[in-house]
C-alpha cells in the first residue's frame, strides 16, 4: 500500500513539473503572412493576439485560422523536444505509469 503512495505522489510531483514546463514554452503562430499573430502557451492557453490595422474581416478570419494552425504545428514540435529532454518521451511516461 506504501508503495502505491509513494507512486501517486511521484506521479503528482511529475505531473506538477510537466505542467510548470509547459506554462515555460511559448510559440507564437502566424497568418496572412504576419499580420494576425496569436501567442500561445504549452498548455495551449492563447496569451496574446495581435492583428494589423485595416484588415478586412475576411482576411481576418483567415488570419486567426492559419495563425492558430501554425501554432498549433510549432506547439507540437516544441513540445517534442520538451520530452525528449525530460528523459525520452512517450517511454518516460510508460516507465512512470509503471508499465
């Protein structure tokens, strides 16, 4: 029983630092060749959003679209490496979930 506590409570501290690593990453996604930008987080919460003067609505709705898309892909890829850093990825969560 000891043993499953002591895991929980390992399981809680990594899920802590994972969250504190992610809150660190940021990316910024980009639309209509730069004039729509939205900065997110690792954890995915949008912490800006910038958009040219004089953008027609269109042209805004695209941008917010393709901006999101992009920092979405730029989001993966760092937080791959994130991962990879913290001890091999998809294995290190494996081996912590004791399987």
């Amino acid at each position: 029983m000891f043993n499953k506590l002591k895991q929980f409570k390992d399981m809680r501290d990594q899920a802590k630092q994972m969250k504190e690593m992610l809150d660190e990453v940021v990316v910024v996604g980009s639309g209509v060749g730069g004039k729509v930008l939205i900065t997110f987080n690792g954890s995915h919460e949008v912490l800006g959003v910038q958009i040219e003067e004089g953008l027609e609505k269109k042209k805004i709705e695209e941008g917010v679209k393709d901006a999101i898309t992009d920092g979405n892909k730029k989001l993966q890829g760092e937080l791959m490496k994130k991962m990879q850093e913290m001890g091999g990825g998809l294995e290190a969560l494996k081996n912590m979930m004791g399987q």
